[in-house]
C-alpha cells in the first residue's frame, strides 16, 4: 500500500499496517547503522532535495544523511541561501528543483498545509519535514517507533505528550500515529496551550500533570518556547516549570518500565529537569538515531515501485 | 423596444400574481402582465415585440445585492466597476452596493463621484457606500453629511471594524441624522488575533491559526448596545454564527433597530471544507461550524434573517494561490450566489422563492432606501429569470469577475440564471451555448 502513495504528508489517514510497515522497514535500515560501511546503493541515481524554509538542524541533517545512507543525491536548500529572499514563490523554487531532477522533495515549512501545497502541484514526491502547527510525520514516527522497540506493540499503551499542544506539529504527528495503532493517547498542558474540540480525535485532555502521568507507558515532553509566554499563554517559564515540568519527583511516580522521550530541542531546567534528561529512563539520544532510520525508510518507500527492498542488502 | 416574457412564473411576495405569466416589457418599465394563455398565442407575432418563451422558469424582480467589493478606484487588479458587474449581471443581480475599502478610502465626495461615473458606463445600477472613519482608520469619523449629499445609502468600514467604541458610538449617533445605517462588520481583531480559519475541531487537527466565534459576537454585543444607546439603525454584515443570530433577535425583540444579513457560503458551507487547506475556502468572517450553518438555515425559514448578501471580495490570483496562511480572505461570489441558494436551500425545501425574493430585492433595498416596485406594473423592468433545470458545472476559469477563487468551483449545480433585464434591456442570455453579455 505504502508503495503507491506519491507523497507523505502527514499520519491522519495512515492506518496502523501501513505504520506498522514503515516502522518494520526503518528496523531494517537501523541494522545497517551496526556495520562497517554504513551505506547501501538503494536509492543511486535518486535526487532529493532538502526544500527547508525555517531554520531546523537536526531535522535537516536527520534528512541529509539518511539520503547519503541510501546513496541518493542531496541538495539542501534553506530559506537563507534560496531565491525566496528575492520574492520567488514557495511553488516556483520547488518546481525548479523539480525540473534539475529532483524524485523526492522534503519539505519543511512554517505555513499549516505548505507540504499538501507541493504535493498538488509537483509530480515529484513530497516528503512533509514540519508544516507549520499541523504535522511532523516523521518524527511521530520516530518517536512511535522509539517506543514499540522499547516496549513492543503499541496497542493499549497509555501515551502522555505534555506542553504547547496547540503549536505543535509534533503532537499532533503523534497523536494521529498512536491513536491509528489503537494506543491510548493523553495531552496535558494549560488550557490555553490545548487546542479546542481536541478530545473528538479520541484524546484524552488534562491541565494537572500529576493525573496525567499515572501509569502511563511513556511521557513525550514538548520543547516550550519562550515566544508562547511573550504572547501571553502563560505567565512565566518559572510557573510552567513548577506547574509541568518533569521533575526526578514526577518522575519516581512513573512505572519501571516507563520512558522519558523529547523530540528536542531541549530546554534544560524548564519543561524537564537535567536529572531526568540524563535519566535511565531517558530515550531522548535514541529518538536521534532511530529518525534516521524512520527517514531511511520513508525515503526507500516514496522512491518509487522500481526501487526493490533486495537492494537493501 | 418592447420584450415579450412568455410562460414564466412569476415571484412577488408583494403581490397577488398568477401562477404563469406573460410581462410585457416597454420603455424600460413593465407595462402589462397577464395570466399566460396556453389555449391560444395570441399576443405573439406583433410588430416590433421581441418575444422570449421562457418555457416557465422563474422570473423574479432583479436582485439586490448589499455587500459587494469592485474595488474600484485603487485595486483595478482584482475588480472593476466594468468586470464586477458583468459578474452581477451574470448572477443575476441588477443593483449592487460596492465597499469603500477602495484606495482612496471611499471616505469622501470625490471618491464617490469617481465611483458614480464609472457606474454611468455600466448596465447595472451601482450604490456606492461610504466609510464611517476617514480612511477606515478608526480614529476620526468621515465626513458623514458630505457623503450623504453624495448619494451615500450607508457607512461601512468593512474589513477593518472600528474597533474604538465611542468612535463608534459617535457615528451611529452622527448617521442617524442623516438616516443613514451603519453596517458593521463584526469582529474584534484582538480576539480574532491573526487566526485564518473557525475556532473548532478542524483549526485543531489543521494547525491553522484559530478565529473563535467569540471575536464576531463580542463586537455585534457591542453594537447592539451603542445601537440602543444612540437609536441609530444598525445592520450587521455577514453575520455567521448562532449565538450573533440569537443576540440579533434578542436585541429586535426590545426593539432595537437592527438587521442583518447572512451569505450563501455561510448558509451553505462549514469549516470542515478547510480540509485539503484550499485557499478558496478562506474567507472572513470564517466558514463556521455545523452548528452555525444550522441556525442560519432555520432562521431563514422563520423569517429570522434580513438579508442575504454575497460579500463578493475579488482577489488576484497571486493574492490566493500559495499557502492557507499567505491567501487573501475572500470569496467570489457573485456568480454563484443565485444558483447555490437553489440547489442547497430551495430544492431541500429550506427556503423559498418569496422568501428569497425579500432576502435579495426588497429588504436590501428598505435598509438602503432604494426604490422597490417588484413586478408592478409601471415598475422599472429589473428583471432575473432563472432557469430550475438547467444543469451546469461552476468553472472559475469562465468567470466575468477577475476574482477566479470560489469554494464552489467543479460543483454540478441544478439551476441557473438565464436572462438578466435592466431597465427593460437584456445585459445577460445565457439561452445559447455561450454565456454571453450582451451589453
């Protein structure tokens, strides 16, 4: 099913086998991470572009060297170094891409819908890296796949994401993700970091931490931005720590085998505490790897039916 | 020239009218109707009557629309005078009120004269509005009493609500003496707070800047009472969600003189057609949720609502392609308008002719001041004949406005406009193959 999709925007409407597939297929791409020569010919003679209009580090270069692991041919453009600061359309410096050659176009962008937007119009895949407030595939998956190899299958997990909900594209990448494989699904943050009607997806919402964290399996905490408390969402970063942040205390209520995740990049000391970070149950440098091997993945299976799983090898 | 209209039905909520008529049209008014005849064709061949079989399809006076943007002088790239009433005639509208948001601001005489000229060299008769505030600022109010001298029917700082309110008290207090309304555009831009789409279930799965529906209601609450404080007329524009409704018909009830109109998209679409993040779908006062969508229907049927207005707002294409966010607000509408409200309102029996008839042609034109004589005779022939059956498919591309973004776009409709009359003259036939403008 994966194989005939054009693009991959989003986990919405990603049922759980076809998570289940990428998550399998990034599993194998994670085994070439263990030997010597950490690179297989799968995807030569494939162009992907790095289309990155907001500033991103880890994501791009997460995206950079999972298409040299592949051995595809890398561009990366970012907003910067691109002929957008000279007034060309989002859709013109794409389309130019395209026509150099470009199979694959990551995208990353600050506008909800910006990735959907290429999709439309390009004949070349497209591959969302962040649109705005509305998704991060990618690292849901990342973070999805983190956890199932932890833990195992997803089904029943209770899921905590705690923080800025309503800004993020990484929680709601995850809560599409986990609520399609049939986990529980919770957020918690103050109210006016929740975005309304939420709950209709099938989450569950809560404002006080400490509910919100018993017996779950694994707790995703959100970068918070110190823009959100300018703007008025909060008080202080001071109050957000005490209020939310997650504490060796909050922490000790936590099942044995439960994980500490941060999709990065972290504030220390605010929305979680260096001890924790640093913790056993930390999985947070995990996370790093194991997104190269989810973009791995998402690559192999966008390249196209004529590239074959045996090139793998 | 005298036109023949044989075998329409006729609608006139004003008066008692046969089922089938014959209108015979002469010197621009309409000079006889008559039951049509089925035994004989007796009126037909006669010298110099250009007789037009209209094999019954509705003939209704010719609509008014109160809210509409020709953007005339100052944005020419996105509407003319000439281009949106071509769009007009084409909807089946024969009167249009155009928003000041021009450039110059319509805030002053010469703006209005400017407007009134270029209106002479069209077909369709064009009111223009005024501004309340000098360049739709907030601060300082228009000079009301020139305006009016002008031919202003009514103050608007549409698309950028006053949002000072004793400047707004001030205004209502000033137009009443001129007995001019004031149209407001509800919508507190603080609250509204740059969101781009309905406060609900899809802004959250969408990550679309939210706007709640509270930004619209706190400002019509705000109206009704400077409304009540001043007596001033108020008629709030593209009203869209049940709770403004339920405060309109609060304040109605204690007697406030407030009407209000509603749009087709917002009586016909809700927020859920955001998905896909098609930028034609972005429009301010936003598409609402069902709720809303629900309460507007039901309050059409119960005579709850005014008037029904296209807030037509033409834009380049450049200003709606790219991202949700980066597009205009905005839709073309008045191309649809007629032949949406059927399909969606009539034919399920939500609304009716005679009621549509008041909601475009004669409550418009009581809240303007505008001369209505529906299909009286001696009236001014302003007519619009509307074909039930004819199925066609809506193509922006083939659009008279230069705004070619309407959420509406590849809809089969069932029902169109077929023949616009002004003045007894047809300026729209669309019988042929082509759609044509005839003037």
């Amino acid at each position: 099913m994966l194989k005939q999709r054009k693009d991959f925007l989003g986990l919405y409407d990603v049922p759980g086998e076809d998570i289940m597939e990428i998550l399998q297929t990034a599993r194998s791409m994670k085994d070439i991470f263990t030997r010597s020569i950490k690179k297989v010919p799968t995807l030569r003679g494939k162009t992907v572009v790095n289309l990155f209009f907001e500033p991103s580090t880890r994501t791009k270069s997460s995206f950079d060297l999972a298409a040299k692991r592949l051995s595809a041919d890398v561009m990366s453009i970012s907003k910067s170094s691109s002929s957008v600061v000279k007034g060309e359309t989002l859709l013109d410096t794409a389309r130019t891409m395209e026509v150099m050659g470009a199979d694959i176009v990551v995208v990353r962008h600050s506008h909800p819908g910006a990735a959907r937007y290429l999709a439309k119009n390009l004949k070349a895949a497209v591959l969302n890296a962040g649109d705005g407030a509305h998704a991060h595939p990618t690292q849901g998956l990342l973070d999805i796949y983190t956890i199932w190899e932890k833990l195992g299958e997803l089904q029943d997990k209770k899921i905590l994401i705690v923080g800025d909900i309503a800004h993020s594209r990484v929680a709601r990448s995850n809560i599409w993700g986990l609520l399609n494989l049939g986990a529980e699904v919770r957020v918690c943050g103050p109210s006016t970091l929740l975005p309304r009607q939420l709950e209709e997806t099938g989450v569950k919402t809560y404002t006080k931490i400490d509910e919100a964290l018993d017996d779950v399996d694994a707790v995703n905490i959100l970068r918070i931005q110190l823009e959100r408390q300018e703007s008025g969402l909060f008080p202080s970063l001071r109050e957000y720590r005490f209020l939310f942040g997650i504490n060796e205390a909050r922490q000790s209520r936590l099942k044995d085998e439960a994980l500490v995740m941060h999709p990065g990049p972290m504030n220390r000391g605010v929305e979680i505490e260096s001890s924790v970070a640093d913790g056993k149950r930390a999985v947070i440098t995990e996370q790093v790897t194991n997104g190269v091997a989810i973009r791995m993945a998402l690559l192999y299976l966008l390249a196209g039916k004529e590239v074959q799983y045996e090139n793998l090898a | 020239m005298r036109i023949l209209l044989k075998n329409c039905r006729p609608v006139d909520p004003e008066m008692e009218i046969p089922e089938r008529a014959d209108l015979l049209l002469e010197d621009g008014r309409i000079s006889q109707m008559k039951t049509t005849d089925n035994q004989g064709d007796s009126s037909a061949g006669s010298a110099g009557i250009e007789t037009l079989d209209l094999k019954g399809a509705y003939l209704l006076p010719g609509l008014i629309d109160m809210h509409a943007h020709f953007r005339e002088p100052g944005y020419e790239e996105r509407e003319t005078i000439r281009t949106g009433s071509e769009a007009a005639a084409a909807g089946g509208f024969t009167t249009v009120a155009v928003m000041p948001n021009t450039r110059p601001v319509a805030d002053n005489p010469a703006t209005i004269e400017l407007i009134k000229a270029r209106a002479a060299e069209v077909p369709i008769d064009i009111t223009p509005l005024g501004s309340i505030t000098k360049g739709s600022a907030g601060s300082e109010l228009a000079e009301i009493g020139f305006l009016s001298q002008a031919g202003v029917r009514g103050l608007t700082d549409d698309g950028q609500p006053v949002m000072n309110s004793e400047v707004m008290r001030r205004a209502m207090e000033y137009a009443s003496d001129f007995e001019l309304p004031i149209i407001s555009h509800c919508e507190d831009l603080k609250l509204a707070a740059e969101g781009v789409m309905h406060e609900g279930y899809y802004s959250s799965i969408l990550g679309l800047k939210p706007i709640p529906a509270a930004a619209e209601e706190i400002m019509i609450a705000r109206d009704i009472a400077l409304a009540e404080l001043t007596g001033a007329r108020l008629h709030i524009a593209h009203l869209s969600t049940f709770r403004g409704l339920e405060m309109v018909l609060q304040a109605r009830a204690k007697g406030i003189k407030v009407t209000a109109e509603v749009t087709p998209h917002h009586l016909t679409l809700t927020d859920r057609e955001v998905l896909g993040y098609d930028t034609a779908t972005k429009v301010n006062p936003p598409l609402r949720g069902q709720q809303d969508l629900k309460a507007l229907q039901q309050a059409l049927s119960q005579d709850e609502i005014d008037v029904i207005a296209t807030d037509h707002a033409p834009h380049t294409v450049e200003e709606k392609m790219g991202t949700f966010d980066s597009a205009a607000f905005g839709i073309s509408g008045l191309e649809t308008a007629l032949a949406v409200l059927h399909q969606e309102l009539i034919l399920t029996d939500k609304l009716d002719w005679k009621r549509l008839v008041r909601l475009m042609y004669y409550n418009p034109a009581k809240i303007l001041g505008l001369e209505a004589q529906g299909l009286r005779t001696g009236a001014r022939a302003d007519l619009t004949v509307f074909d039930p059956d004819k199925n066609w498919q809506v193509d922006t591309d083939k659009f008279k406005s230069l705004g070619r973004h309407s959420p509406y776009n590849g809809w089969e409709l069932t029902g169109k406009v077929l023949i616009t009359i002004k003045d007894g003259r047809i300026i729209y036939d669309d019988r042929g193959d082509q759609a044509e403008i005839l003037y």
